[in-house]
C-alpha cells in the first residue's frame, strides 16, 4: 500500500500540480474571455519579448530591490510592452468569427501554458516564486529546444 502512494505522490510532484493548476486558471480565463482574446494574447507574446529583450533601458527601470522584487518588477515591464501589443493585434483579431469547442480552448490554453514556461525560461526566472525540476528544467534547455517550444503554440493555432 505505501509503494503505491509513494508513486502517486511522486507522480504528484509540485511541478506537475503547478502547471495543471496554471492550466485549469488560463483554460478557465479561455472560456469567458473567448478564443479571439487568447488568439490576440498568443500572438502579442512574440512581439511583446522582443521589444522587451531589445529595449535597452531595462535596468534604469528597476526599482524595487530583493529577489522577489526585482522579478515582479521585470514582470511589470514585460506586461507594459505585452499589453499595449496585445491591445493592438486584438484590434485585427476580434474581428473573426468567435465560435469555438471547448476543445479548441483547451488546446489555446496548453499553448498560453507554453508560453508561460517559455517566459519563464528566457525572459525572467521565475525561481523565486516556483523552481521547476531539472526534469522540466531538460525540455527547455538549449537554443534549439527553445525555438521548437517558441514554434509549437503557433503550430496549435494552425490546427485549433
């Protein structure tokens, strides 16, 4: 009885927890605000980190001081340039039809997931809040796993 909870709850691990809850909370946020919305926030993901890996007055911006801090406050900046992008792709893209399946949602909201992981492997480290395991750490080490992760949420908009 015990080899089986000690499998469960290594199954269970805090990073699987971790991104089954940060996925039910976007898949949730797909439902109400729909899939044109979650679209625009896709595809505002990519300009957004360019303009924030670019922009060359990152560190004047900082104000806060501490770990925590200075992520929440490279966050902030990061939110600056993603909305204001966001809000302008969203212009073009809530002009589509918005009837979508559930499962449409669920596939929009694995890609958020993704992006998620991405930002939060090569834009601002997150392991203040949550330190991912090296199994997690693996899939996203190296330029090239990288570019295959940044290609797969385009990838899921072709077929959802």
């Amino acid at each position: 009885m015990s080899a089986i909870l000690t499998k469960i709850t290594s199954a269970l691990s805090g990073d699987i927890v971790f991104l089954l809850v940060t996925f039910v909370v976007i898949f949730l946020c797909a439902m109400y605000f729909g899939r044109n919305r979650i679209v625009s926030l896709i595809l505002a993901f990519y300009p957004a980190t360019l303009l924030y890996n670019s922009f060359p007055f990152i560190n004047k911006f900082i104000v806060l001081s501490g770990d925590r801090a200075v992520v929440i406050n490279k966050i902030g900046i990061f939110l600056v340039f993603f909305i204001l992008v966001n809000l302008a792709i969203n212009k073009y893209v809530a002009l589509y039809d918005e009837s979508s399946s559930t499962f449409r949602k669920g596939g929009l909201a694995f890609a958020v997931l993704i992006l998620f992981l991405l930002f939060s492997y090569t834009i601002v480290n997150f392991d203040v809040f949550h330190n991912f395991s090296s199994s997690i750490d693996v899939l996203f080490q190296g330029e090239t796993r990288i570019f295959w992760w940044s290609l797969t949420p385009l990838i899921i908009l072709w077929f959802v």
